[in-house]
C-alpha cells in the first residue's frame, strides 16, 4: 500500500530474496548484505559489497546503492556507487 507502512519480499532472478521495509512517505528498501561478487572492481574482478535497494512504491523504479567493503579490489577505504532500477511484479 503506497500510504502505509509496509513490507514483503522482493526476489532476483539469481535467487535472492530479501525482506522490503518501508517507512510511512519514503521509499521501499531492501537491503542485501556481504554480496560476495557486489562490487566490480577497475580491473574486471569482483569484490564483497553491500546493496542498498530503494525505489518508489507506485511506479517501481528507484536505485540500488552499492558499498564496497574496506579491502575490496586492494583499496582500503569503502566506495559507492549507484545504479537506476525498475521492478516489475511477477505472480506467485
């Protein structure tokens, strides 16, 4: 419901599900964490991340903020990154 507070689940087509919050008038959120393979790395390779999925309860289209965790592709200090997204509702 877009004028309370809510929750479900979402899932990927990888097989992640994850639980969705939302506060009253903000978006709707789900939150993965220690994705193994959650950040690219410069030179192609994959580092661990935390993933921060937001998006807008009517239309479904939002970001997913990516934090590196400390070390990722040998830099000490976390990055961040943001994508645009779009979700669709799949039956049950």
């Amino acid at each position: 419901n877009a004028d309370r507070t809510c929750g479900g689940t979402v899932s990927t087509s990888t097989g992640w599900v994850g639980a969705i919050g939302r506060v009253a008038g903000g978006p709707w959120t789900a939150e993965r964490r220690d994705m193994s393979n959650g950040w690219t790395c410069p030179d192609g390779s994959a580092g661990p991340a935390d993933l921060l999925y937001s998006f807008d309860p009517v239309t479904l289209v939002g970001t997913v903020t990516s934090t590196s965790k400390p070390g990722a592709c040998n830099d000490p200090n976390p990055q961040q990154a943001q994508q645009p997204i779009s979700l669709s509702l799949q039956p049950a």
